[in-house]
C-alpha cells in the first residue's frame, strides 16, 4: 500500500489556517473584506479580549442564499472567481474562498445572514472545522458573523498571541485602516464598551482624515490631489505570474500600444514631521491594503535629501491601476502584491510625492499647539500606535525553522514580533473606558504629527523658544481697557504665511549665538540656521554642475595618500567612477592606498580626508541596494556640509542678505541635505496672541 494519503479537509482547512489567521486582526481582515466585496455601506466590528474571546463583524451587504451559505464553508468555495482568467482582472479583496472554512476550522463561529431574494435567513453554527447547526431563521437582511474563541483548538497557535491590548491595537490600525479607504461607508469598532471609531459616510478622504485623526493631523499634511502618469506597454510583456501566462493575450501587430494609466492619490506628511518607525504609513493598490517594499522605497526616496534617512514620514497613499497591472495572488493573506511594472510604478511614486513636497515648500512654525477645545479629537483607534502591516516589514529577521518566511523576504510572523506599543497600547486599555483625552497625548505619541524625533538638533526646537503661555482671552471690557497700549489694525495682520517662498523678502536683523540669522518677513519672525541654509545652496548647486559634468577641481600640490581597510579599497574601487565624476581625481596607490590628486573646489584641503572618508563610509552603507542616483546625492552633500559656512561664525548684512536670497532661490529650502530644518517661522498671529492683542 502506498504511502501517500490525501488529508481530509478538516486537517487541510487547519493547515490553510496557519497562513490565513495569524492573529485576532487578520480574522477582522478577512472579514471585513468579505463585507466590503459584498457591497455593505455600514459596518461594525464588536471585539472582546483583544479579539480572542470575540469578533463580531455585522454588515448591510448582499447577504448569501441558504445553499449559498453552506457552502462557504468548504475549501476554495468563492463567488468572485470562476477560472483561472478571472485571476487576471481581480476587483475584489477576496478571490481564493479559503478565508471562512479556515476561521472556522480554529474557532467557534456563528453565521447569520439573508439574501434580499429570500424571505428568511440562514443561521449556521461551526466549531472547530464541525457543522453543529444550519437552521432558517428570522433576520434582517446581511450579514453577522460572530467568532468566538480564536484558536481554542490551537493551543500553540493561542501561546503566541501576545497582550490583549496588542491584538487590540492591530485590530484598530486595521478598522482604521480601511476606514480611510472608504471614506463613504460607516465603520464603527467597539471594544467591550468602548467605542473605539465611528465614523459616518463623508464625500472625500480629506474629511476621513479629519473625522478619524482630527484637524491637527490634516493641518500638517500634503494632499497630493489627483496625479496620473501614463505608460505605454512595449509588446511583448513580462507576465507577473509564470502560471497565468499562457492566457495573457497578446497585443497583435496592427494593434496601437496599449496605454496603462496609473493614479495616485492621498496625503503625506512634511519634512519636518518624522517618526520612528513605518507605523504612519498606509499603502492601497486598487483598494487592498498592502504592505510592500517598493512602495516604502519609493516614498522614502521621495524624502531623500529632505528628511534623514532614520526618519519616516505619515503617508496615506491610494495607488489606482488596472487589475492586469497588478498581481494579488502572492500570498494567502492577500497583503503582499506585485507589479507587472515594478520600477515605473516606484518611479511614479516616487517623483509625484517629490513634486507635491517641491511645491508646497513647507516651513516648520513655532506655534505652540492650537488649544484643544478647537481640535477636534482623534479617535481613539488611530491614536493606538501600532499597525500590523508595518511591523512585519519592520522585523527582517526570518523566522527561524520557517522555510517559507525565508522566501518571503522580510514577512516575518507577526507572533515573534515584540511589539513596541505595548506600553502605550496598555495605557489605552487602562483608560479604555473614558475617553481620557488629557493624558492621551503624552502617552500616545505616535499619531500626533508633531515632529516626534530628529537628527539631534543643536538647539532644541521640538519646544516653542519664547515662553508663552496664552491665558484666557481678555473679555471685551478688557481689551478696550488694554487699546491705550496702541492699536493692531486688524487689516494688517497677514494671511498665515507657511511656506518658504517668502524667504525672498526676509530683512536679516542680526544673527543669535553667531550661527543662526533673525529676519523680518512679511507674516512675522523667521530663524534660519545659517549652516545648513548653506549646506542647501551649495547641495544643489554641486549636484547641478555634477549632472552638466562641470565640477570645479583644484589640483592638489602634494597628492594626498589616503590609507584604506580592505572593506573600504572595495567600495573605494565600486565607487571610483562616480568619486571622478564628482570632483575627486584619485587613483591607485600601493597596497590599499590611494593617491588624491584633485578635489572639488568647495572642499578645503583641510577637511578633504574627512569628506573622502564619510564618503566611503556612505558608499559601505549603500552597498545593499541603493541607486546610484542616491549615492551620488549623498556624495554631494558631504562635499557640501564640509564647504558650507560653520556655526559660530559672525556674518555681516551682506552675507546674511545674500544667503536669504540663495537659498529662496533653491528647489527646496526646507531642510538640509540630511534632512534638518533650515528655518523656523513664528507667525505674525502667534506673535500677536502672545501679547494679547488678538
Ligand atoms: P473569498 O472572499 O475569497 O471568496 P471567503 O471564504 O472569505 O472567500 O468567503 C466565501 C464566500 O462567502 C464569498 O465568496 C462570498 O460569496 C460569501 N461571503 C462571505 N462573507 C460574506 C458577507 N459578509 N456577505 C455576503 N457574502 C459573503
Ligand atoms: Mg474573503
């Protein structure tokens, strides 16, 4: 007798399990996407104990007829796919059928749902994979699955799940997540009593965005609008599934190119707000939630040179493309994709949101936070700091006895992840009751979009400089008292002036501690760091003669011998090339030596071993993957930090006057070439509240 046996489905459901639900989350994942593919508008989501003890999704869509119903339940049982050709234009989030027979195979599960077409429901009880109950029932129409018990027949499933508020948490990031995906359906999630989001039908995004994050978040984003790009598929193609292949038809010869046009929407964050980790950053292809690492490369290349490379942004950002450009079936969780054009899709990312953030040249202000009472509150979802998708991009350490997260690069289990919410997401539990919104912003940094770390600043400007604490507004009886102190024409105060396209007209005033420039603007007080405003000017103009390849050299008298460490004579002979054509003429010298003949004019002799140095320092650092585009940036901005004028260094008018007006004129005045601010904004407004006048 042969050794080979088919598993039943009951094991085989199991097994698909383990892929499927990892988590409480992914349950509510696969489940509201069931709803959404169903066409409900309002949808709520009841969890108890983090989502172990209970999910309950309720939703107003379709429903299923009673034959309908039973079969969900059985393996690879789906009405949105018929053959293999449908794999090619999917426009649903589920199309595999395997997400109800695994929850319910791991779970005690309820199903009640009605068709409109029928005039009872069905009502369907499973445990643990076993059908205890289908009955007819009395209910309103769509659909309630309630599951309780997740993995109570996996207790090695059940030992990796970690802290109820932690699953909790991916469960909000998750709701809040779609939510912001469809801004005009309702989504409710309560946990216990806790009403954790709730929001209603709104017309565009930018109104989710306020209603889930409040008006402080938007006020501190950039809305990309509408951008497209077109692409012209040159015959014949690449197919992004080798099994799919065969049924692609092909273009024939007569045929006009075809024509792709790819769209990208959403918000994003300025330079100046940087976050510790990826947890801001929400990713959609055609509507499916996705974590994917072109996509992060994309958008921090965007950042490059404006934000340090240790930072990331918030980003919420909406990719729309035809579905034969994009293959979702690359793994059971749905949440990895792939491009039939990868680089032009990155590139398209990449350059809108650099061109979005070239145009709103955004400065940072010192205004101390506006007064809550005319914020209105973020929800209490989006303030929990964690998202699941993020996490597992975040953790590159493959799972170790685990062949298939070693394929996949960097999907790590969620389960052997350690979560660094966890305190922050206790506290959420602790004061899940109230809405405790006072304590909320100290312990829950992570979705304020202050700048919330930063490459460490000579001065502290995380605080506002001048103390102010604005009392209560004068009543009116006061401020006419106070007008004998002279009038503020109220017709003289500027509109708020945020971006940096006014630095044209600064009148420097003096400088504080010989290193940053005082300047009087139209709307109010500007503070420049004096170093990195050059670092800018000298930044763009170094790498726009290095693109016209007329970098000015000055030939050394005595060459310069560089001694170098076996790793460096590598990246030195990788980077020769790009060294030459920045400016550097060096060449072999021995044994692990380098002889430097001529070097950009900019740098000095005195600091060119240094820049030689940190040059090949970043050259090691960009070895694993970097373009030479980005090394190239970085090349030019070393030899401008070490050219441009230091801290400490008296100025006179001229100068100062003059650097305002060079730095006005760079594409981006925002921040240094490794990301710091360069000047800071005290609005005529905030100077006027601080002395009461307003
Ligand atoms: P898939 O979503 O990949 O088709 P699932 O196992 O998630 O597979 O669901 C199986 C089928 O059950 C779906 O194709 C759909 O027809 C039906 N279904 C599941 N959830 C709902 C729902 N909330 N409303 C209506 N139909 C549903
Ligand atoms: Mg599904």
């Amino acid at each position: 007798m042969g050794r080979i046996r088919i598993l039943p489905d009951q094991v085989a459901n199991k097994i698909a399990a383990g892929e499927v639900v990892e988590r409480p989350a992914s349950v509510v994942k696969e489940l509201l996407e069931n709803s959404l593919d169903a066409g409900a508008t309002d949808l709520r989501v009841e969890v108890e104990a983090g989502g172990r003890r209970l999910i309950r999704i309720v939703d107003d869509g379709c429903g299923m007829l009673r034959d309908d119903a039973l079969l969900a339940f059985e393996r690879h049982a789906t009405s949105k796919l018929r053959d293999v050709k449908d794999l090619l234009s999917i426009t649903t989030l589920g199309f595999r059928g395997e997400a109800l027979p695994s929850i319910a195979s791991v779970s005690r599960l309820l199903l009640e749902t009605r068709a409109a077409e029928e005039a009872t429901g069905t009502r369907i009880e499973i445990a643990g994979g076993k059908m205890l109950r289908c009955e007819e029932a009395a209910l309103g129409g769509g659909t309630a699955i309630a599951v309780r018990d997740l993995f109570f027949n996996v207790p090695a499933r059940r030992k990796f799940l970690r802290t109820e508020p932690t699953e909790l948490a991916h469960i909000a990031s998750l709701v809040t997540h779609y939510s912001l995906a469809h801004p005009g359906k309702t989504f409710r999630l309560t946990s216990g009593p806790a009403e954790l989001l709730s929001v209603t039908p709104v017309a565009t995004t930018k109104e989710r965005v306020y209603q889930v994050f409040g008006s402080h978040v938007l006020e501190e984003l950039v809305d990309i609008g509408v951008r497209e790009r077109e692409l012209f598929i040159p015959p014949p193609s690449v197919p992004p599934s080798q099994g799919i292949a065969e049924y692609r038809s092909q273009p024939g010869p007569d045929d006009d190119p075809p024509k792709r046009t790819f769209r990208l929407s959403g918000f994003f964050s300025r330079p100046q707000v940087q976050k510790g980790n990826r947890n801001s950053i929400y990713i959609f292809v055609n509507g499916r939630l996705i974590r994917d690492r072109l996509m992060l490369h994309a958008l921090s290349s965007a950042y490059h040179n404006l934000m340090p490379s240790s930072a990331y942004p918030f980003a919420l950002l909406f990719l729309e493309m035809d579905a034969e450009e994009v293959d979702v079936n690359v793994h059971p969780s749905k949440t990895e994709v792939r491009f039939r054009h990868g680089s032009f899709v990155h590139d398209f990312v990449r350059d809108t949101i650099r061109e979005r953030l070239m145009e709103s040249r955004p400065a940072p202000a010192f205004s101390p936070a506006p007064p809550r009472s005319a914020t209105p509150p973020a929800q209490m979802a989006a303030q929990l700091p964690y998202s699941e998708f993020s996490q597992m991009i975040e953790n590159e350490e493959p799972v170790r006895g685990s062949d298939q997260s070693r394929d996949r690069e960097g999907a790590v289990s969620l389960a052997e992840g350690t979560p660094k919410g966890t305190a922050a997401t206790q506290r959420v539990a602790a004061t899940g009751q109230d809405t405790g919104e006072d304590t909320r912003e100290d312990t829950l940094p992570e979705f304020t979009l202050r700048p919330t770390r930063g490459p460490d600043p000579r001065l502290d400007f995380s605080a506002p400089p001048i103390e102010v604490t604005p009392g209560p507004p004068p009543s009116g009886k006061l401020s006419r008292r106070l007008d004998m102190h002279g009038e503020f024409p109220a017709d003289a105060i500027p509109p708020p002036e945020t971006s940096l396209s006014v630095l044209s007209d600064l009148r420097p005033l003096g400088q504080i501690h010989e290193s940053f420039i005082i300047a009087a603007g139209r709307d109010g007080l500007w503070i420049i760091d004096q170093h990195v405003a050059h670092e800018r000017i000298l930044f763009e103009q170094v790498l726009k003669q290095r693109a016209a390849g007329r970098v000015e050299m000055q030939r050394l008298l005595m060459p310069l011998i560089l001694q170098l460490t076996p790793e460096q004579q590598i990246d030195y002979a990788r980077i020769a090339d790009e060294l030459h054509e920045s400016g550097f003429e060096t060449e072999p010298f021995g044994n692990r030596t380098i002889a430097v003949k001529a070097a950009p004019a900019a740098v000095g002799a005195a600091d060119l071993e240094r820049v030689l140095f940190e040059i090949l320092e970043i050259a090691e650092g960009e070895l694993r993957g970097t373009s030479l585009d980005d090394l190239r940036r970085n090349i030019c901005a070393s030899i401008a930090c070490r050219a441009a004028i230091k801290i400490n260094m008296r100025l006179d008018a001229a100068k100062m006057e003059w650097l305002l007006r060079a730095l006005a004129a760079t594409d981006c005045p925002m921040s240094c070439p490794h990301g710091r601010p360069i000047a800071m904004h005290y609005g005529t407004r905030e100077i006027l509240k601080a002395f009461h006048r307003i």
